[in-house]
C-alpha cells in the first residue's frame, strides 16, 4: 500500500510541474484562468473552465472539435470576454476587452490565418497598428514614418529566428511562401509578445518541411524564455514540443498531462471521450 502511494504521489508530481523538497510548486502560472465561462445563446463555450500556463513552457492545447478550446483561447487574447470567471497574470488580475489590451500586457497571438495584409511588405506587416513615427515634428505633426528604423528592427528578429532566406524585407508577404509568412508572423509575435504567445494551428496548411522549420522557430522562441500556448490538431507536433498538454472537452479542462508519461493514442482517447483520464491528471 505504501508503495503504491508512493508512486501516486510521484506520479502527480511529474504531471504538475517542478516541486521544491517540500513538495511545494517552485513557480507559479504566469497565466491563468478560474471558472470561465461563455455563452452564445443556449450554447455553453466555456463552462467553469480553468487554465493555468506555467513561465518557460510550451502548453498545448488538444480538444475535439466544438470542445471550446478556440473560445478559451479567444478569452486569453482578449477576442472575447468572458461572462463570468477570472484572468490572473504575474499574479494580478486583469480583464481585456479587446486584443489590444491583451498586446500591451504581453500577449501575442498568432491565428490561422496569420492576420497579415498580402499586399503589404513584411516590415509594415510587422508593425501594422505600431509603426515607428520619425522623431521631432515630422512624426508628431505630420506623422511620417521612420522606415529605416522598422526595416532595420525587422530584419533583426528575422535573423533573430534564423529566416535568413528572406532576402528583401520590403517585399510583399503574398510573394512569401506558406512557411516563410508563418516565419514572418512567428517572428512578429516574438518581437512584441514580451510574456506569452500563442499559437494557432501554426503547420496546419504547411508542408512537411515548412511544417519542421516552424518546430524549429518555435523552439527557438521557448529558448528565449517566452512561454507558448500551441493549439493544434496534429499529435506527433504536440507530443514532440510540448512540455504539457491541456485537454479541453465540453467546454471545460478535463485534464493536463505530460507527453512523456502517455501515448497520441491515449491522449485522442481522453478528448473524445473513449478513455477515463486518470485520477492524477484531474486537478492538474
């Protein structure tokens, strides 16, 4: 019997994170969520979710489709508020109306769609809605851009992330191919994300070797420090960079695991509802 809560204990620790000797957590979410809830007419989106997005982690987000799991991300980035439940970031809590409160707190997301203009250069994708005025009276009068500045802080973070293919900054994104935009928006969520960034099916209309060089960015960008929240659909691009896996179902957390202790398998059983999830994982 006293092996057996041993390995019970033992096994709750490695699924929620680093403890200290006293079996205390050594650090605390530096994103989270308590009971949120939102509804669209009769349908329940979220119902009493929770969420929690430790610091220096990549936590994906697994869930059947209608599990809500767009709808909590929605909730994080400031896309839509919840009726009820609450957001605590570093500790504080905040409520975002809209995704810009969610930018000036430190939060960048990357949809599916990569939300960029395909006309414009990548450099002023990078910094629509953020431009770089000139100093002095040109840009605070007449609102003149400082171009030389965006182009040069672009071709940094390029670099920054190794997407050094990209030869012209000022060419236009719809010449890009499908892994050099997602590249490009990887790189603008790095560059103004401070604390979090998420990401939305980042491979999802990419190649296989697109889809390995967006693995690598965004491995790069976890070296960095910043953690990410990865929503995807594709199993072996979860279990190989995420360090824990949120599974939505129904609306709400039914578990959080770590890829290490479970199969693809095991994890597709969970959301769909085949398999119990162990007690462990419940409260995690």
């Amino acid at each position: 019997m006293d092996l057996f809560l041993h390995r019970r204990a033992d096994h709750r620790r490695r699924c929620r994170g680093p403890v200290d000797q006293k079996g205390i957590g050594m650090s605390e979410p530096i994103l989270k969520g308590r009971g949120l809830i939102k509804r669209y007419g009769r349908v329940t989106a979220l119902d009493r979710c929770d969420f929690d997005l430790m610091p220096g982690e990549i936590l994906a987000v697994i869930g059947d489709n209608g599990a809500g799991k767009s709808t909590l991300i929605k909730a994080i980035s400031g896309a839509v508020t919840p009726e009820e439940g609450e957001i605590w970031m570093n500790g504080k809590k905040v409520h975002f109306t809209s995704p810009s409160d969610a930018r000036e707190a430190g939060i960048e997301t990357v949809y599916q769609t990569l939300a960029m203009s395909p006309a414009l250069s990548i450099a002023d994708n990078m910094f629509m809605g953020r431009e770089i005025r000139k100093p002095g009276i040109m840009g605070k009068v007449f609102r003149q851009l400082d171009r030389p500045a965006m182009e040069k802080f672009a071709r940094q973070k390029l670099s920054d992330l190794g997407l050094m293919t990209i030869q012209n900054i000022n060419q236009a994104v719809e010449t890009l191919s499908g892994g050099q935009r997602q590249g490009v928006a990887v790189a603008r969520a790095a560059a103004f994300g401070s604390k979090v960034i998420i990401l939305d099916e980042p491979t999802a209309a990419l190649g296989v070797k697109e889809s390995r060089r967006v693995l690598e960015l965004i491995q790069d960008v976890k070296s960095r420090g910043i953690p990410i929240i990865l929503i995807s659909h594709n199993m072996p691009h979860v279990f190989e960079v995420a360090d824990r896996i949120h599974i939505h179902r129904l609306g709400r957390r039914l578990c959080v695991i770590n890829p290490k202790d479970y199969t693809m398998s095991d994890a597709v059983a969970f959301m769909t509802g085949a398999k119990e999830p162990p007690t462990e994982e419940l409260a995690a």
